[in-house]
C-alpha cells in the first residue's frame, strides 16, 4: 500500500491523544502528557480466551480508530501502527521464535468499498514497518463469506455467526508455519477465533492472536 506510507510521510509524527506534533518519530504514537491516558491494559485483561490485546477500546486511542475505520483518516494508521509495533507478541510468541508470516483480519467487502480502506491490513503495515520485519503478505485471509453485523449478538451467537467466515488464500505457504493474526479491535474474540480456526484447518502449526485494543467487558 505505498500511498499509505506516503500519506505518514508527508504527515509529521503526531500524538494519537492531543494531536501536538511528536518530537521524534521514535516515539510510540504518544506524548508524554498522553501516554499516562492511555496506559497498557492489566495483565488480567490483557490476555483471554488465546487472544493479547494491548490498549482498552476507550478515550484517544477509540477515537483514532473510529476515525480511521469510518472517517477514512488513514493518517491514524501510522501512529496506531507505531503504538502496536512496540508489542512483543508482534514480532515472536512467548517462547521468542518469530512468526512465519502475520496476517490481518480482511475487512468486509461492502465497509471496504463504502469506508474505502481496509484499516487492519493499514495497521499490520505501519506496525510492521515501525518494528523492522518484512511487510509483504506472504499469506492472505479471505473471507469467504460477509456476515451479519455482531453488535446485537451474545458471545455463542457471534461465535455460530463467524464460523466458515474465513479462509487461507494459499494453504501451501502455511503448512507448519508459525503465523499470528491481528485485528484492530477484539470484543468476544470471535472474530479473531474463526481466522485462528482458519488458519489451523489450512494445516498452520501454531497461530498466534492479537489485537490493539480490547473492549472492556
Ligand atoms: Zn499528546
């Protein structure tokens, strides 16, 4: 997505809090008025059910995303991305070994057409980038088909709703691969589940979830 990476390039590094210019690009998307905002979720709610999620879904960090996802401010992708870029579990699972391949969840066809950008495929890009490991998509999730909305739906309904959403554009290039799934927002999980479901049924030997932000429960 090069016009991506030229849009934070003619953009200076700005705060995701109080949108002040960043004195370094260095710095994880947050002022030092800011950062203390939005601090690092608890270690009880920073991992449930297999799935790592970061940040709460609330205040400045809700907002950059709400305006990336629906305001197509694609500008927020960078410093969202820079934020999950100093994420561990982005670069290697818990025992240190890298992932083969990081894949985002794809965004569904009518949003990307109706908001025009897919924004966890932007993040995977900026965080990528921002961490120092290869960019390209090796591997893709598709979605096979388009589900009805979750919002008014129970854990076990979204669950029934998402299984078969998903699955792997190259099953070949995943068999015993180490691969981690990434979302911008994770709720009850099952949206990142089902591409984890995916990815195991294409024959990956280890799948790893993780999301920037955690709605609170
Ligand atoms: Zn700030």
């Amino acid at each position: 997505m090069p016009w991506a990476i030229l849009w934070e390039l003619l953009l200076p590094p700005i705060c995701l809090g109080c949108e002040r210019l960043l004195r370094s690009a260095a710095i994880r998307g947050l002022c030092s008025q800011c950062a203390p905002l939005c601090p690092p979720l608890a270690a009880d709610l920073r991992s449930l059910g297999g799935i790592t999620a970061c940040y709460a879904y609330d205040g400045p960090l809700a907002r950059a995303l709400q305006q990336l996802k629906y305001g197509g401010a694609a500008g927020w992708a960078g410093p969202l991305g820079r934020l999950l870029a100093a994420e561990p579990l982005l670069r290697a699972a818990g025992d240190g070994r890298r992932w083969d391949a990081v894949v985002a969840i794809p965004r569904q066809r009518d949003r990307r057409r109706r908001y025009g950008l897919d924004h966890a495929r932007l993040l995977r890009h900026h965080a990528l980038a921002h961490a120092g490991v290869p960019t390209r998509e090796r591997v893709a999730l598709v979605r096979v088909r388009d589900r009805p909305a979750q919002v008014d739906l129970n854990a076990a309904a979204r669950r029934d709703n998402m299984h078969g959403v998903f699955a792997v554009a190259q099953p070949a290039k995943i068999a015993g691969r180490r691969v981690l799934v990434l979302d911008d927002v994770t709720t009850t999980g099952a949206t990142l589940r089902a591409a984890r479901d995916a990815l195991l049924g294409a024959g990956a030997a280890e799948v790893g979830a993780l999301a920037l932000l955690r709605t609170p429960p």
